[in-house]
C-alpha cells in the first residue's frame, strides 16, 4: 500500500513537474521573482511544517532528542539545494523549457543517486545487482543528455547564426549554450543534495519512529527542515529581485487570490514528487 501511494505521488509530482512553467503564463501582471518568492512560502513552509506537526508525535522532542549536528546538517543541504534551483531558473532561461529540463532532471538523477550510493555505502555497492541496475539506468540517463546537449548546441547554432552573419568570429555563437549548460550542471550538483539531506537526517527519522511516529509520515520530520533550508534560499533572493525591480507591491495589488493559487503550482508539484520519493 506504502509502495502504490508512493508511486501514485511520484507520477503526481512528475506531472506538476512538468509543468511548471504554466503559472508563469497564467499570472501576466507578475515578474518571476513574485511567482516563485510566494510558491516557496507556501510549498516549503505553510505545508510542509503543519504537515510535520500533525502526521509526527511530539515533533518539538523529536528535535530535542537528536544530535543538533544532523538538524544544522538537514537545514545546510536544504540550502544547497535551494541554490540549486536557483541555477535551475538560469539553466531554464538560457536553454528554454524542453531542453533545459531534459538535462537538468538527467544530471540530478545521475548526481544524486550512484554518487550518493557510493558516497554513503561505498563504492564496492555499485558493483552488486542492485548497483549495477542503477549505474545501467543512468548510463541511459547520461546518454540522453548528451543526445540533448548536441542538439541544444545545434540549434543554438541555428538560432544565433542569422544575428552574427556579418561577424568574422563564429565562437561567440556557442556562448549562451555553454553558460546555459554550466547553470545546469551546477544545478544538477547542488539540487541533487536534497538527497544527502534525507539520508544525513535519518536519526530524526528514527527518533520520530521512537516517539511513535507511523513508518510512512516519520520522514516528514526531515523534509519541514530541508523545505525550510530550502526556503531561505528561494524567499531570500525572490525578494531581493522584487525590492530590486520594485515589484513588491504586485503581491497584493495585482491579481488577486488566483495569482496566488497559481504561485505554488511548480513547487507543490515539487513537494509531491518528494513525499511520495
């Protein structure tokens, strides 16, 4: 039952995933830094911590009771992965949609799982069946990104030559894609750390499962810290950017309550693909 569930939020997750962008079309009065400043109030923290606080006993001793190196630990990979979504928006603006999440959901799965297995069971574990599965999938991972790093590449080509016919220095024309690939990398790296959060905060799931916490809602005792490490991040620099371009005040005298609702579409989404993970 755990598994069906888990796989159900999964394909819902993936699905949001998908379309993440579609807010951003749905709230024309908004700049970015409005959509995704509010979505992360509410998908990092306005869910995540009454979520935490009514699915886990106790949660405030649960805390208490684990080591406050693993706590600071799950909150710094919240972090890293929260300024890997922010190299995310700038591998998607550079590359566009289909092609940037292409890559960026390869190179975090091929980050965030053979290397987190090696990291955290040794290397010697990738040589056993199950290692071996998981390193052939991601050698199809990685062949796809490749396919999709070529045809970005092409097609950067394609669309930059028109602009530099009259330039004698054709190098130029592979700028934009390779910047745009490098925010995808560093991406890939840093959002993969949310997986090092939940395996570095398993005390606090074990913790929670001693205080009588049911197996399916204990890890929800790590992700209310992750999403908050997360959060930071995200809040801090959309509101940078909104004070920046004065766009602050769009929160609440622009678009009313169906912006706000369309502002927490990608990272719910995002909060989903994780619970059911």
């Amino acid at each position: 039952m755990d598994l069906t569930l888990g796989i159900a939020l999964v394909i819902c997750g993936g699905a949001l995933e998908g379309l993440f962008s579609l807010p951003v079309t749905r709230t024309p009065k908004w700049q970015w830094e409005n959509v995704w400043g509010l979505g992360s109030l509410i998908a990092l923290v306005l869910v995540p911590w009454p979520v935490a606080l009514l699915t886990v006993p106790n949660l405030a001793g649960v805390y208490a009771a684990v080591d406050p190196r693993v706590l600071v630990l799950a909150l710094l990979f919240g972090v890293g992965w929260g300024l890997g979504g922010i190299f995310w928006g700038k591998g998607i603006a550079a590359l566009g949609v289909a092609l940037g999440v292409s890559l960026l959901m390869g190179l975090i799965n091929i980050f965030g799982s053979p290397v987190l297995l090696a990291f955290t069971e040794g290397p010697g574990k990738l040589l056993e069946p199950g290692g071996l599965t998981l390193l052939t999938a991601v050698a199809v991972m990685i062949a796809g990104v490749v396919i999709c790093s070529i045809a970005g590449a092409i097609k950067s080509r394609e669309l930059a030559a028109p602009a530099d016919a009259s330039s004698s220095n054709g190098n130029d024309i592979r700028t934009p894609f390779l910047v745009g690939l490098g925010f995808c990398v560093v991406s890939g790296l840093l959002s993969a750390l949310v997986n090092f959060g939940f395996v570095y905060g398993e005390p606090i799931k074990q913790q929670a499962l001693e205080l009588g916490a049911p197996d399916a809602a204990a890890p929800n005792a790590i992700w209310a810290l992750v999403f908050t490490g997360n959060y930071l991040v995200n809040a801090g620099y959309a509101f940078i950017l909104m004070v920046r371009n004065k766009t602050l005040g769009r929160l609440v005298n622009t678009g009313g309550w169906s912006y706000w609702a369309w502002a927490e579409w990608h990272l719910i989404g995002a909060s989903s693909f994780l619970v059911g993970t």
